[in-house]
C-alpha cells in the first residue's frame, strides 16, 4: 500500500467513525489498523491501547486525533520502519522469487524445482523478519512452520496468513522429497508464487 493510499484508508476510517455509535466497534478497527499499518510496536498503538473502549466520547474523540495524527505522520514522509539492512535483505528475497518466475516459465523445468526455490525463499523471508524484530527463538526446531508460528504468537501476521505458510511449507516438503505427484502441477506452483508474492507486499509496504 503506497502513502496516498494509506492516507486515502486513514481518511475513509475516520468517516466512519462518525458515521457509527458502536464506540467498541471504532476501538477495535482502530486497534487493528495502527496494529498492521504502524505496527504492533508502534507509539500510535500504545497510545491508543491506554484508553478504556467503554469511555465512550474518550474513545471516539481520542481515537479520531490519533488517526489525523498518524495520517499527517504518514504525510509528512515518517513512516518508514524498515532498516536498510532490512530493506536489502528484502531485495535479496525479490530476487530470488524473480529466478523462480523465470523457472516456471522455462520449457522443460519439472515445477518441483521452483517449488524448492520459491519455499527456500520464503523460509528467508521469515527468518530475517524473525531476527529484524529481536525475536528469541530459545531452543525451537529452525523451519517455516516454527517461524510462521512464532510471527503468529507476536500477533505480526494474521491467522489466515499462518495457513497459507503452512500450505507452502508443505508443498516446498513435497519437491524436497522427491514426491512429483503432488509438485507437477504449474498452475499450483505458480498459485504458490502469487500468495507469497502478494504476502511479502503486505508486511513491507
């Protein structure tokens, strides 16, 4: 999501903020966007989880201030969260998922072996995510499953994202195991592409 649009669905939640009576209901879609938007550890979130969603005119007052503060935050070109490290590390992932597009696309490559690289990169993917936030994994088993889950008990991606992980932790195992029966399909392994392409779009942009 670029800046424009995100100020565009700041301003669209602010509306409907006073277009509702349910001060719970706002608290909560509030809660959510700073949450995915500024981040779980931001200082819009803190701010708002300081206040009582029952108090009703505190809440809706408060939470329509913080939403026009963040969006002139976000106008003002201050919402970056990504290191450069960070950032290149991304590069990296985007590269080696642009190596598997061209993998599909090649005549005569079995889809298992896009099917590795594109698992192999999400697994990255995950694991510099993990180690960008600080993240103790103590003594878990290393792998997609352990950092999906991990990410997932921070509440950094949502329940629905922790199946699509594991769905693509499985197909990735299947082409590791020499198992061509279920690796064979292109149309799948290219669907596979598509849902971490569009994943990785969500937790960077």
């Amino acid at each position: 999501m670029t800046n424009e649009e995100l100020i565009a669905h700041t301003k669209q939640l602010i509306d409907r903020i006073d277009g509702t009576r349910n001060e719970v209901s706002v608290y909560a879609e509030a809660r959510e966007f700073f949450r995915v938007y500024a981040g779980p550890k931001s200082s819009f979130l803190k701010t708002l989880e300081q206040y009582d969603p029952m108090a009703i005119y505190e809440s809706r007052y408060m939470v329509k201030d913080l939403l026009q503060t963040f969006m002139e935050y976000v106008e003002a070109g201050l919402l970056s969260d990504i290191s450069p490290e960070r950032r290149a590390q991304l590069d990296v992932v985007s590269d080696f998922l642009g190596m598997a597009n061209n993998l599909l696309e090649t005549r005569g490559v079995h889809p298992a072996a896009p099917a590795m690289l594109i698992g192999a990169t999400l697994e990255e993917f995950l694991r510099t995510w993990i180690e960008s936030e600080g993240i103790n994994l103590r003594n878990r088993k290393l792998g997609m499953e352990t950092y999906s889950s991990v990410l997932r008990d921070a509440e950094l991606i949502t329940k629905q994202d922790g199946k699509d992980t594991t769905a693509w932790a499985g197909i990735r195992n299947h082409a590791a195991h020499g198992e061509w029966d279920e690796v064979s399909d292109k149309k799948r392994i290219s669907l596979m592409l598509e849902g971490i392409n569009l994943f990785m779009r969500k937790y960077t942009t």
